[in-house]
C-alpha cells in the first residue's frame, strides 16, 4: 500500500470517509440553520438545543413506553418541531422586523432556559442510547471497518439534504417560500397565508434539528451539553456556506467534515480550530461566504 | 454518702458548665461545579454528602455547631477565586471542601494558605495538590491522577496489557494522567506505541480510534475524562476495538459515566477507584440515606461525594479537639496528626504532604447479564493497599515533606 505525506493511503481513505460522516451531522444542523435564516432572518442560536431535546426526546418514549430508534426519528422531528411552531407563535413573529440582533438574543436566551432545565432535571452526565440491532456491526471495506450505523447516517443525511434542497429551489411550494421572504405582501395579495407558511417553515428547522439529535443517540453521549458544544461549529458552517444558502450549507457542511478529519490525523490539537481558521480567511476573502449573495 | 453524693453533684456541674463554654461554631463551604460537566460527580451530590457528614458529627458532639454554605464554581478559576476570597474574608468560612476541576481547585488552594484557613480537596485529580504545590493549608482526600495511573496502568500490564495507546485530553489535566500513565506502564515493563491529544469536549472521535486501531496496541488508554471518555468507549464499541482484540483502559471514570454509557456499552472496562457504594454493608446504607438526602432516588453516589463526608467528618473531629476552627493551619496539622476513620473509608492517615491514603479498589464494569440490581456496576477485582496506592513521599516533591 502507498504513501501520502507519510500516512498509509488505507488510514487516509478511512478518515475521509470519517470526515464525510461527521460533515453528515454538520450538512444536518446547518441545512436547518440556513433554512430558517433564509425565510425567516432569525439567527436560531437554540438549534443546539434543539437538536439536544431530539436526542433526549428519543430517550425518554424509549425509557417510557418502548418506542425503539424508527419509530423515534419520525417522533421526536415532530414533537420537538411543535414545540418549534409554538415558539414561533409566542416570540418570534414579533421580532422579524428587528434587527437580527434581537432574534439571536432571543434564542440565545432559550438555548440557555432549555439547557437549563435538562439538566435539572437529568443531570450533567448524559443517559444510555442504544443502537438499533438492524444496524450493529458493519462491514470491513480493506482499509477500514465501516460500522453500518456510520454507512446509514451518511445516507439519511444526503437524503435528506437533497430532498430539502429539492423542495425549496425546484418546487412550486419552495418558490412561494422563498417569494414569501423576499416581500410578503405581495405574496399575501395573492391569496397566500404567509405567516402559516413561516411558522411551519421554523417547525421543519427545528425538525431537522431534532431529526440529527436522534441520529446522534445511538453514537454520541446524549447529556444536555451536548447541543451546546456542537452548534458553534455549525454556525462557522453556515457562515463560510453564506447565511441562508441551503445548497452553501450543505456542500460547507460535507467539505468541513472531511477537512475536520484530515486535520485529526497531520495536527490532532488543532482538530476543533481548523473550522475556525478557515471561516476567518472566508470572511476576509468572500465575506458574504462561499455561496453566498451579496446583499 | 452525702460527701460523695455532693461531689458528684459538682463535677456534673462542673462538666455542664465545660461543655457549655466549650460550644464551638464552624463555618464550611461546598465549593463545586453545581451545573456544568462535572455537577453529577459532585455538585448537589457533595452538598447532601456534607449534610450528612455534619448531621452525623454534631448528633455525636452537640457542643459543636456546624453552618453549612454552597457555591458553583463554573468550573472557572477565576470565578472560583472570587466566592473563596468572599467566603473567607466577608462571611467567615473557616473551610472549603470538594472543588471538582484541577485548575481551580490550585488557585483556591493558594487562596486558602494565603488566608489560613483549611481546603479539603475532593473533586479534583492533579496530584501536584500533594506534590509540587502543596501547602499546609491543603489535605487531597479522595484520589489523584498518580493513584489512577498507577492503579489501572499497573494491573493492565501485569495481565499483558503491555502494548498502549493514548488518547488524551489536551490541558494539564490530560497531560498529567497521560505523563503518571505512561510512568507506570513502562516500570511495569510495558511499551506505549503512540498517542493523539485530542482537544476537551470532543465530540467525535471515529478519527482518533480509526489512529488507535491502526497502532495495533493492545490497549487503548483514556486519559481524559466525562464526555469525552465516554464519546470514546461510545465509538470504540461501534467501530469494534474491542471485538478486534484491543482493550479500553478508562483512567478517570466515574459511576456517573458508567451510567451514562450502559453496562452494554461499558463492560469489560478496567478503572481504579476508592470508593464504590455497593461494596459493603456501611456503604449501603449510607447510599440510601445520600439518596433520601439528594432526593434522588436513581442516582449513586460517586467517590467523590464519598470523600466529601469522609473529609468533612474528619475536618470536624479536628476542630472539636483543637475547639475553634479560626486557624487552618492548626486544624490541618492536627488533621494529619490524627488517624482517619469513618464509615466509608474505614481507618486510614494523612501525611505530611497532605495527601490522605486508605486503600484503591481495581473495578470492572459488569456485563449486563451479571447486574442484579440498578447501580450495580463493577466487579471488585483487587484491593491496592494504601501504602501502594499513592505516590510515596519522596517522589512528590512536596516542600513540607522534606523537612
């Protein structure tokens, strides 16, 4: 087997693929991120929250009523989705003709609140998520050991990254969407009910936040922290993607996984700055960020 | 007959009125991290374990009067700081106890010999705290990155664990367990192959196993601890580490992160610890009336909070017999003076460097099958005796033992 820079081209393939995996996570959080961003202008600095109460919402109808991993990654999207809509509903439509400063505060404050009573109620430590028996074990590619659930996670995640892209730039439904943000007067006149259409729009961000906190379960400790220490990094995603860039938020999404996990294997220490070296020279090359549009 | 009578009566008196005027009053404060990553190993758990300690000394010496205060210190040094100095200076503490978070609980150490009061270290692991930075003010109670390091790395390499890896936290912490590992692997005649330092509060780390495996060691050495600990063990079991032939060694795990990962997940996993609740009757027992305290009925405590009864009720006895808690230099010397012994941690000493010793417990987490009921965790596999568990005294290069 060949070398590059000094590392078996087998490690090196393994950690690309590595890289892929976690930039699914990524690609997850910062899809719903820029979603929410690009129709509705709120910075949604609770979507690590969010993502947290996905996980534990798994948890807990698995702890309390047997529900396993399937049933739960449709569930836990749509309970903590409502939850969503209900924020929505009570604070945020009035903000949306602040300055964006007041929305980041605001969610912000709530990541905190939300955080808060986790764990209180859970404690810090985290709780037990098993994995689903189908997807145990996993399959030896050569170069490495892929365990099915990795394989399953990269799939979900391109599913469904392609699906919202689908939906909000090719259809008919995304074109009001995205008419309803650049002037919804306009779009109200023509018979459409805009401020349903961006309530729900907030309740499907904050599904797929829940929707990656369950697909975290089974692999990540789920303890209340664990949103907290993920949603920076995916705020730099969307940053260097371009705010409210879906496609931007995917494709950053995947390439900074792989970046992430070259980095642990030249220079491990750096392994949580990289991303953050990499917004600051975007900023100053495109600060409107890689695919982003000039405002 | 009525001389005797009449003498009895007096010294009665007498004795009354001793006791009377020796009613002593105590302040102590339970310095700890009350909402962040390290609140279940101690936090709450150590207040409801001084509590007790306080309830069970003063039913015994009800001349002694015993307040009780609490702070969070956010795991922030600075902020740590600030509730000592207050605490010492405005609201008459006379001692702080637990302190979880090694970078803290050094500068309240430094705080506590500046101020002459008494620190009992229960939550944090640098062995320096009996070492390099120790002071007279200062008694490390539970355990320490050395007893860790010495505990597991020695009894894996004695049963032909001699191959390692690393995979550690990148701060003072990771870098001293890492360090005292690495010591007693290679004097143990073990070899460590490589290591990745990895930064704190990882949340992934398929990457460094993917290094870990590829190193071909026979075992896998955690120096790190909490979440990242368990995010390891968590993507070890799903990678197949352990079905490949390679072996996690936890350093630093608590019950908590036990708990947290499931015995499913966990087994099979070797740690060292010096308290463990279900071990014995006393332990028992005490665990029932922590959780009626804590009011929380699934939980167990850890051997930190142990260590905080432990510590306290020891703390206690010194100021009864010294009758004022004022000068900590003087209760701490009297505390090392005097043998330990209470219901968790049974006799034990402390010694000149501060450095409390009682016997290290080698555990292994049990398979699922093999737990009975909840809480029950580990398989004790050997006791360390307590003058093999710790540093010895001449290694530590602790000032007040040289002399």
């Amino acid at each position: 087997m060949f070398e590059i820079f000094g590392i078996p081209s087998g490690a090196l393939f393994g950690q690309l693929l590595i890289g892929l995996i976690n930039g699914s996570f990524y690609a997850l959080l910062s899809l719903g991120l820029a979603v929410i961003f690009g129709m509705l202008n709120i910075i949604n600095f609770s979507h690590g929250a969010q993502y947290m109460l996905g996980a534990f919402v798994a948890y807990l109808i698995l702890q309390y009523s047997g529900i396993g991993y399937w049933p739960a990654l449709i569930i836990a999207p749509l309970v903590v989705g409502l939850l969503g809509v209900i924020i929505e509903r009570v604070f945020l439509q009035w903000l949306y003709k602040l300055d964006h400063l007041y929305g980041l505060l605001l969610t912000f404050g709530l990541a905190l609140i939300i955080e808060g009573i986790v764990r209180n109620k859970f404690g810090s430590a985290g709780l037990p998520y098993t994995m689903p028996e189908s997807l145990r074990g996993g399959q030896n590619l050569g170069f490495m050991f892929l365990p099915n659930y990795r394989a399953w996670v990269i799939v979900a995640s391109l599913a469904i990254c392609i699906s919202t892209w689908f939906v909000i730039e090719r259809t008919r439904l995304g074109a009001y969407l995205r008419a309803a943000t650049e002037n919804p007067t306009l779009v109200r006149a023509f018979g459409i009910n805009v401020p349903v259409m961006i309530t729900l729009t907030y309740g499907f961000g904050v599904a797929l936040a829940a929707f990656a906190g369950v697909m975290a379960a089974p692999i990540y400790n789920v303890s209340p922290q664990m949103g907290s220490e993920l949603i920076i990094v995916v705020f730099a995603v969307v940053v260097i993607g371009g705010m409210g860039s879906i496609l931007g938020a995917i494709v950053t999404g995947f390439g900074l996984g792989v970046v992430e996990g070259l980095t642990k294997v030249f220079f491990p220490e750096a392994s949580n700055t990289v991303i953050f070296v990499i917004m600051a020279i975007v900023l100053l090359v495109r600060p409107a960020g890689l695919f982003g549009r000039r405002a | 007959m009525k001389k005797t009578l009449g003498l009895a009566a007096l010294t009665a008196f007498l004795l009354s009125g001793a006791a009377h005027a020796q009613q002593v009053t105590v302040k102590v404060g339970v310095l700890s991290d009350m909402s962040s990553l390290y609140s279940d190993i101690g936090g709450a758990g150590s207040v409801a374990a001084a509590k007790l300690a306080i309830a069970d000394f003063t039913k015994a010496n009800p001349n002694v009067k015993v307040e009780l205060v609490s702070g969070d210190h956010q795991n922030k040094p600075d902020v740590g700081s600030q509730i000592a100095n207050q605490w010492y200076d405005v609201d008459k503490v006379d001692a702080i106890i637990d302190v979880p978070n090694s970078g803290v609980a050094l500068a309240v150490s430094q705080i506590s010999a500046t101020k002459n009061k008494a620190f009992v270290v229960s939550g944090a692991a640098a062995s320096d705290l009996s070492g390099a930075k120790c002071n007279a003010n200062t008694i490390h109670w539970t355990y320490d990155t050395w007893m860790l390091a010495n505990g597991t790395g020695k009894a894996i390499v004695k049963t032909g664990g001699d191959s390692w890896f690393f995979l550690t936290s990148d701060y003072a912490f990771g870098h001293a367990l890492e360090r005292d590992t690495m010591a007693a692997v290679e004097k143990n005649g073990g070899k460590v192959v490589g290591k990745v330092r990895h930064p704190l509060n990882t949340n992934d780390f398929s990457s460094f196993l993917l290094q870990a495996q590829s190193s071909k060691a026979k075992i896998v050495g955690l120096a790190n601890a909490g979440g990242d600990t368990i995010n390891a063990i968590k993507a070890g079991a799903e990678f197949g580490l352990v079905k490949g032939g390679q072996k996690f060694a936890g350093l630093l795990v608590f019950a908590s992160d036990v708990n947290a990962l499931g015995l499913a997940t966990a087994q099979g996993l070797t740690l060292t610890g010096t308290w463990y609740w279900d071990m014995n009757d006393a332990n028992r027992a005490w665990t029932k009336r922590w959780q009626a305290e804590r009011n929380a009925a699934g939980k167990f405590p850890t051997m930190v909070q142990a260590g905080v009864y432990s510590g306290l009720t020891h703390y206690l006895k010194s100021v009864a017999a010294l009758k004022s808690g004022a000068d900590g230099k003087a209760v701490v010397a009297e505390m090392k003076k005097t043998p330990t012994d209470d219901v968790l941690f049974g006799k034990g000493t402390v010694r000149a460097d501060g450095r409390k010793v009682h016997p290290a417990y080698l555990l292994e987490v049990k398979a699922p099958g093999e737990s009975k009921h909840p809480g029950d965790f580990y398989h004790v596999r050997a006791t360390i005796p307590a003058d093999e568990a710790f540093r010895p005294v001449a290694e530590g290069n602790c000032p007040l033992a040289k002399s």
